[in-house]
C-alpha cells in the first residue's frame, strides 16, 4: 500500500528575504512600516511577513502586529531541518524500491540460470526455496492443484498457511484435492484443518498405502521430493516435462480413486483401524525397519512401535521373526507385495516442505 509523503516545507521568498533582513536590523518588523521602508505595496510586505511565519523566523511579539526574528544561527537550523528531513525520507524510499526490484532481478536471474536441455526437470536444494516455488506456483495456478503428503502437516503454523492460500486459490474457482493416509484422521489438529479446508470447497480423502509427497499444478508442474545429501534436508524437483507430469498426476488420480473422503468432522478413524493393521501386518511380515513402516503408513515411530507390540501379544509372538511367520501363515501377505517391499526396502526421507 502506497503510503503519501508529507508535502515540502514552503520555501523562502526573494521578498521575504529583504524584509527579514531588515528584521534583524531593526529588531522588530510591521508590514505596514516595512512596506515605507522597502518600497513595497502592502500586499507583496505581508505576503513576505506571512511567509516568513510559516516559516517560523518570525514570531508575534503582540496583538498589534508586531513581529520579531529568529537569530540567523537558528533561523538556518529552523530552514533546513525540514529538507533535511525530505531528504532522509526520499532515501529510506530510494532503499525500499532498491531492495524490492533488485529481489525480482534476483530471482529472473535465478530463473535464467536453471540449467537447460534438462527434459523439463529442474532440481532445488534448499527447503525455503522450494516452498518459494509452491507458493509461486500456487498463485499462476489456474484450474487445478493436487497433494499428496504422508502424514498431513504436522505443524500449526503450517496448516494455517496451507488454509489461507487455499482460501485464496478457492475465490478464484481452483480445485483443490489433497490425498492423506489414514493416520491423519487421529490428530485432531489434521481433523480442523480437513475441516476448515471443506468449508471452502476443499476435497479431502485418506488411504492406507504408501505415499510419496507430491504437488502437482494444472497439470502441468509437478514437485516431488529429492534424496538428502548427507544431513542435509531434502530438496525437491520440479518437473514440467508434459509426459512426467501427466504420469504422476495419473498416479494421483488412481490412488484418489481407491481413497476414502475425509470430511475433518466425522467420526470415521474407527472405520479404517483395520486398514491401518492390515498394512502394519503386511509390512511387519515383509521383514521392513520399524521407521521405514512408520514413514510409509505417516505416524511416529514410537506409535508404530507400540502398534506392532499389540499385534506380537495378539499373535503370541516372542519375537518380529515368529511375528512374520505368523503373518505369513495367515495368508495377509502376498506375493506381489512382499516383492515390492524387498525392492523397496531403505528408509523414507521426507522433506521439510
């Protein structure tokens, strides 16, 4: 928002300066006597006189209409502090524009240097800037947005941000869809925000498979998380080569498909319990580390933990191996699956974003 600046200090006239001058010799000044005095009309001596009162280097001394003068080492402070002060506010704007033109010339200048003949895939390493590139894409976003996020946000702060730009994206007629797992219908923090986001319009549902995370923008501009580099958080590539984009975003849509509609203010967790351990079974027998099947199924490891020590007391297992062997004996556990679990057996990194 344009904030106005306070108008310019009136400057001194030519005439305004004679009569002060003779202020200063005189001690005192009419516009009546300084009209004789100067050669004046009556009108050009208190059009100076008056002038020098916005001014201030002159003051009334009483109700007759006699006015005395600042001392000249005043009268240059009482001058000059007023431009001095413009100027000090013309630089202050000189730095905010500076500061505001020269982030955009930074991020064309990042844009131009996105490496080229990459088959639509650039990679950003930093989390910050990833979400910078959400958020930008999420205003030139136009028809449709689709998420997929294991384990939903886990952070207040975070959820609130997601329901103000959904807010935003749903006045201008954007559909929103965003896939969660079952375990997000336990936090009661995840039920307020379905909640919030359903009241806007937002579409919502929950599955017991697997997720990775994944923004995917008109179809047309997809992120997807990256492996870490050592300790560092994992970044993410956004892709816009039209076959990648069209395959991951075909991925969403069967997964939709087979999801449940999370609606934030039913009562439904209960109904999708036995989803919940069917998957832990399958996994707990497929022979995967307890934070790999904690990652895939969006909980805390300590939960899944304390899930797989009920199961090992429901089964009468002693140990994980007697576990899987009793899980397998039961049939839950099939063949494609277990091959797809052995495939994919190292932890899940998620991404701060």
């Amino acid at each position: 928002m344009r904030t106005d600046i306070p108008a310019a200090p009136p400057e001194l006239m030519d005439t305004a300066v004679a009569v002060y001058r003779y202020a200063i010799m005189c001690g005192h000044v009419d516009a009546g006597t300084v009209a004789s005095e100067l050669g004046m009309g009556p009108a050009e001596a208190a059009e100076a006189c008056e002038n020098l009162l916005d001014l201030k280097l002159l003051m009334e001394k009483d109700t007759e209409g006699t006015l005395i003068p600042v001392h000249p080492d005043l009268a240059l402070t009482v001058l000059n502090e007023p431009l001095a002060d413009e100027i000090r506010r013309r630089e202050q704007a000189i730095d905010v524009n500076t500061r505001r033109i020269q982030r955009i010339s930074e991020d064309l200048a990042r844009a131009a240097a996105r490496p080229q003949g990459t088959e639509g895939v650039y990679l950003v390493s930093d989390p910050a800037e990833v979400q910078r590139e959400i958020d930008a894409a999420s205003l030139r976003c136009t028809r449709e947005v689709v998420v997929m996020r294991p384990g939903g946000w886990k952070r207040e702060g975070r959820r609130a941000d997601a329901v103000s730009t959904e807010a935003s994206m749903f006045k201008r007629g954007i559909t929103r869809r965003m896939l969660f797992q079952h375990t997000t219908r336990a936090s009661l923090g995840m039920r307020s925000y379905v909640a919030r986001t359903a009241e806007h319009g937002g579409l919502v549902r929950t599955t017991s498979e697997s997720l990775e995370r994944m923004f995917v923008f008109d179809r047309q501009l997809a992120f997807i998380p990256t492996d870490p580099q050592g300790d560092a958080p994992s970044g993410a590539a956004m892709i816009t080569h039209p076959v990648v984009v069209d395959f991951l975003y075909r991925g969403f849509e069967r997964a939709w498909a087979g999801a449940m509609p999370f609606e934030g203010r039913d009562v439904s967790y209960d109904e999708v319990s036995a989803d919940i351990k069917l998957s832990l079974l399958r996994m707990m027998a497929s022979g995967l580390k307890d934070e790999v099947i904690a990652n895939r199924l969006g909980m805390a490891a300590r939960t899944c933990r304390r899930h797989m020590s009920a199961i090992m007391d429901e089964l009468g297992a002693t140990s994980r191996f007697q576990a899987g062997i009793k899980i397998a004996q039961m049939g839950v556990l099939s063949p494609e699956y277990a091959l797809d679990a052995a495939r994919d057996g190292r932890d899940d990194a998620h991404p701060s974003w």
